[in-house]
C-alpha cells in the first residue's frame, strides 16, 4: 500500500493522485526538467495515493483504493507540490477517475 508522504490529505469526493512518470532512457536528445513536468500532468496514468472519505459513497464498491494504478480524465483536476515532500500530484474528483489498470506489459 501506498504510504501519503505528500502532506496532503483530500476532502469530500477528492482523490490525490501521484502522476505516473515515464522511464526516461539516456539518448541523443536533452529533455528540458520544465518539458518533462509538463508531460507527466498530461499523462494519463496515476497512482492512487488516498482517498476522500465520500469517495464513490454512492456505489456498491470502490472504484480505486491507495495503490492502485488508474487512468483518469486528461487535464482534469488540480496540479500541486506536496508541501512535506515536494512530489507533483495531482487532486481529481472521484467522478474523474474512469479505469483501474490491473496488469501491464513485463519489460522484455
């Protein structure tokens, strides 16, 4: 399980999401930090970090729980820094979170 080292804790129907970074592998191209940051908000794929305690109160079940990997809604949400680590994440309504990512491909 995902520990939230962020700093902090959503409310209400709030999930706080830690956007997946893709691997970068070394090349022939510099990628400036700013390009990076700016793709890793675009990206779709998060890991739940918690949860707000409304959360999907009106379904059967969960859709995600903390350390779960989802995709979410492009752009949705609120972009922060975690004022205890400093990590970028990302505060979506749960209504924003649309798929729960259950196996990915194996690095060959």
């Amino acid at each position: 399980m995902t520990m939230n080292q962020s700093g902090l804790e959503p409310l209400g129907r709030a999930v706080l999401l830690r956007m997946f970074a893709p691997e970068q592998k070394e090349g022939l191209i510099e990628i400036p930090d700013l390009v990076k940051e700016r793709m890793s908000v675009i990206e779709q794929r998060a890991e739940v970090v918690a949860v707000g305690a409304e959360c999907w109160a009106d379904e059967r079940e969960l859709r995600a729980e903390p350390g779960d990997m989802v995709l979410v809604t492009k752009f949705a949400g609120y972009v922060t820094r975690g004022p205890a680590d400093g990590g970028l994440y990302r505060l979506v309504n749960d209504r924003d979170i649309f798929c729960r990512i259950l196996k990915e491909k194996e690095d060959e």
